[in-house]
C-alpha cells in the first residue's frame, strides 16, 4: 500500500544533542510538510517543500531545519533540542496538479522525548 | 493569519445517535476545508475535502458542510458506533499552509 512513513516512531535525545527525524513516502506526491504537535493542543506548520523548493513559516524556530533529498525522503533536523522541543512530529505529502485535491495524507508519527 | 477553532473539546454521545462537531475559522478566504481523525498517539487519518467553491461533501455516514460567509464548517457523523471515538480535528488556510484546530475528542459510549 502506498504510504506515509515515519522512522523512529519513537525517539528520546538529550538536551541540546542534535536529532534526525525521518520521512519516506511511496506516494509520490511533489509536497511534503513538517508539522509538531504538543500534547492536546493543534498540529502546527513547521515548513513544507513543493519539489526541492523549501518554504520555511515565518514563525518556525532556526533550530528547525529540514533537508529533501529526493521525492521521497524528507528529514527533520533539530539542531539544539530544547525541553519545549517534546512534542509529536508530524509528516504529510499532498499532490498537486492536474485532478488533484489538495488532500494531505499523513504519517504515523516521531514523538519526540528531551531530556 | 487563518485561525481554527473547534468547540466543544470533548464530547460524549450514547452509541447510534447523531455526532454534529463543529468548526470555525477567521478568514473566510480560504483555499479548501478538510477534516480529519486522529487516534490516540497516531497520525492524522484525512476524511473529507471540501473545495472553497463547493459546498458540502459526503462519505458512507459522513458529511461535512461549508459555510465561508460565517467561516463555519460542520461535520456529521451518523448513527455513531464506539468505533467513532477518536479526536476529529479541523483545518484550513491557504494552499500548503493549512491551520488546524485542536480538535473535538469524540467518546461513543457502547
């Protein structure tokens, strides 16, 4: 089945050590998006790439960067993890042109743990 | 800015009544609307899309409506089973920047 792949789905660092999140996709979707979620409360946009092009929001700390390599990978880099950083990172691809809808499609998960 | 706001939080309905879940949202320049489940420590499951140009969409016992002008949207979950327990999260904005709203957690008591 194609899908949203996220590796770990479970990883713990320490404060201020460097961590990689992973996503792959079979879907072969041009979009793909980071979103972090903290507990109970809203999955928010952390950037998304449109093919190679990375579109960064305006409010996403510079201790989060991303990295695609190809179509079907994209990473998440978090460079100085804080304890704010715990949170529930989410992946997501959408498909764009021709009969699309826009419908994003998303991965299981990384919850990240800081101590 | 979009902001998406989903009440009630919580929500607990006996086993075969009707779910109504709402959603409102600030600008009603919004690109599409789309629904999702989520399940306890799980990623997101979409249900429905509806389009800035339609109006509703409908899916088996689902059906989600779109109101821009009141910058409302409603999702309807008929004759609910306890398998419909889940957080039904709402979001929209523009193309690729989609906001969310923290959701309504959903208990269907058997």
């Amino acid at each position: 089945d194609a899908m949203v792949i996220q590796n770990p789905r479970y990883q713990v660092t320490q404060f201020g050590k460097p961590v990689t999140l992973s996503c792959s996709q079979t879907l072969n979707h041009n979009v793909m998006y980071w979103y972090q979620q903290k507990s109970s409360q809203a999955p928010k946009l952390l950037f998304h790439y449109y093919d190679k092009d990375f579109n960064n929001e305006a409010d996403t700390p510079d201790n989060f960067q991303s990295r695609r390599p190809n179509t079907s990978f994209c990473f998440l880099d978090i460079r100085s993890p804080g304890l704010g950083d715990a949170a529930m990172y989410l992946c997501a691809t959408s498909n764009q042109g021709g009969s699309s809808t826009d419908t994003q499609y998303f991965g299981p998960g990384t919850r990240l743990t800081v101590l | 800015k979009q902001e998406v706001t989903q009440i009630p939080a919580a929500l607990s309905v006996p086993e075969g009544e009707n779910l109504v879940l709402n959603c409102s949202f600030t600008d009603s320049a919004i690109y599409n609307l789309q629904w999702f489940r989520q399940d306890p420590g799980k990623g997101l499951t979409s249900l429905l899309l509806i389009q800035s140009s339609q109006r509703e969409q409908t899916s088996g016992r689902l059906n989600a409506s779109l109101d821009k002008s009141s910058g409302r949207s409603t999702l309807y979950i008929a004759a609910s089973q306890p398998g419909d327990s889940a957080t039904y999260l709402c979001a929209g904005g523009a193309r690729y920047k989609l906001s969310f709203g923290a959701g309504t957690t959903v208990t269907v008591r058997a």
